[in-house]
C-alpha cells in the first residue's frame, strides 16, 4: 500500500473509533438522563428522527454524486483511448517517414498523459505535468499539419480524432479535482458523529450493551463515508482505475 492508501485506511479506523466512542458516551448520558426522567428518551425521538433522515439524505446524494463523477471520469478515459486509438489508425494513410515520426510522437504524448494522472497528483503536481503535456501535443499537431500537406483530403480524415483526442485530455484535466464543497464533507462527518451519538442514547436503558448492534451501525457509516472519499480521490486510496489505464497504456505499447 502507498501512503495514501494507508492515510485513507487510518482515516477510516479513527473515525469509526470516533463513532463508536460517541456511541458509548451517548449510552452513558442516556442512562443518567434516565435515572432522572424515565421518558426523557421517548419525548426527543421525533427530534432524534429528524437528525438521522436528514443524516441519511445527505449521504445518499453525496454518494450518488461521487459515483457519477467516478463514472464520468472512467467514461472520458475511454472516450479519450478511442479518440487517441482512431488517430493512430488513420496514420497508416501517410507514408514513411511521416507515418513513423507521428505514432512515435503520439506515444509519447500519451505517455505524458498517463503520468499527468497516474497517481492522482497534487493540484500542484498538476500543473508542474501539464507543460510537458502541452509541449508534446503541440509537436504531434504540427507534424500533422506539414503531413497534410500530401493530399487536400488528409486534413478532413487526420485532424479530427487528434482534436478531439486533445480535447477530451484538456476535459478529464478539468474534472479532475470536480468535488462537492469542502462544507458538505464537513456537514456530513458532523452529522455522522451527532447520529452515533444520539443513535447510542437510544439504547440507554437496555438489559444489555448491543454491542454488535452498536459495532455493525458505525461499521456501516464509516464504510459509506470512506466509499464516498474514495470515489472523489480515484487511484489515491483503494479505489483505482486500473482497468481503464490499461487501455491507453496498451496504445502506448501499440504505437512503439
């Protein structure tokens, strides 16, 4: 494991530590508002009802969201490969040394493009790619362009997958770092811990302490917390998009 996957796996266990401790401490105010007000518990369950839908919407949008953001972007991965794979096809039209000179060229633009995303890097790191992106893809152009010169057609039948090959890249750059406002993350873990702490409350006064009822309700929200993080982070935790890469890393291997 790299070390964000270790970061995201340290995340998960000291927050579900988070949810269980409120959990228990919930259980324990409960029993002494018990002692004091038998019915205190029942009068604040329309209260309680209220906090955990409003829990539960707010986690079902977000995790709606992250997995068709996720989906988009494996959507313009693929999109991107075929553009890229139908551009070097039609580089059989041109004769050597063109021929040649460009499929070395793309495969090196498209190199560049994995690195530019393979891991997820920093917004920092981004940037810091993004002129070599720009660089090799200016040089795949303008050898497209002088090899145009060979037929008037060529252009119609060249240009188009390469532009829009280049366009999908400048997109999945875009959407990169697409993610909800921090606020939402912040509300919802908020939520998540007020809604261990009161659903502890609720089992105040039991004969016994539920723990595997306690265990499995915090289990479940921190699995779907880490699930929605992952889906938003691709290839930095344990979700990855390996099978999606292959097939421009497979282009890659075509086109040498």
């Amino acid at each position: 494991m790299d070390l964000t996957t270790v970061g995201m796996v340290a995340f998960g266990v000291a927050f579900f530590l988070a949810l269980l401790g409120l959990s228990h401490f919930g259980t324990v105010i409960g029993n002494r508002r018990l002692a004091i007000d038998p019915n205190c518990i029942r009068r604040t369950a329309a209260s309680d009802g209220v906090l955990y839908a409003l829990f539960g919407l707010l986690m079902a949008f977000t995790f709606s969201d992250a997995s068709a953001r996720f989906e988009r972007r494996r959507d313009l991965i693929v999109s991107e490969a075929n553009a890229l794979s139908t551009a070097a096809s039609r580089f059989d039209l041109l004769a050597e040394p063109k021929r040649g000179e460009l499929r070395t060229l793309l495969g090196r633009y498209v190199e560049a493009r994995l690195a530019l995303t393979t891991p997820t890097p920093s917004r920092a790191d981004l940037e810091a790619r993004q002129p070599l992106v720009v660089e090799r893809q200016t040089a795949v152009w303008a050898t497209a362009i002088a090899a145009c010169s060979e037929s008037p057609n060529l252009p119609f039948v060249l240009l188009p997958p390469l532009n829009e090959a280049f366009d999908l890249g400048e997109v999945r750059r875009n959407v990169l770092y697409h993610s909800p406002p921090t606020v939402i993350f912040v509300m919802l873990l908020l939520l998540a811990l007020a809604a261990a702490f009161f659903a502890g409350q609720s089992l105040a006064g039991s004969t016994n302490r539920l723990r595997f009822h306690r265990i499995a309700f915090t289990g479940v929200i921190t699995l779907t917390a880490c699930t929605i993080i992952d889906l938003e982070l691709p290839r930095r935790g344990l979700i990855r998009m390996i099978d999606t890469d292959r097939l421009l890393v497979e282009l890659v291997a075509a086109l040498r």
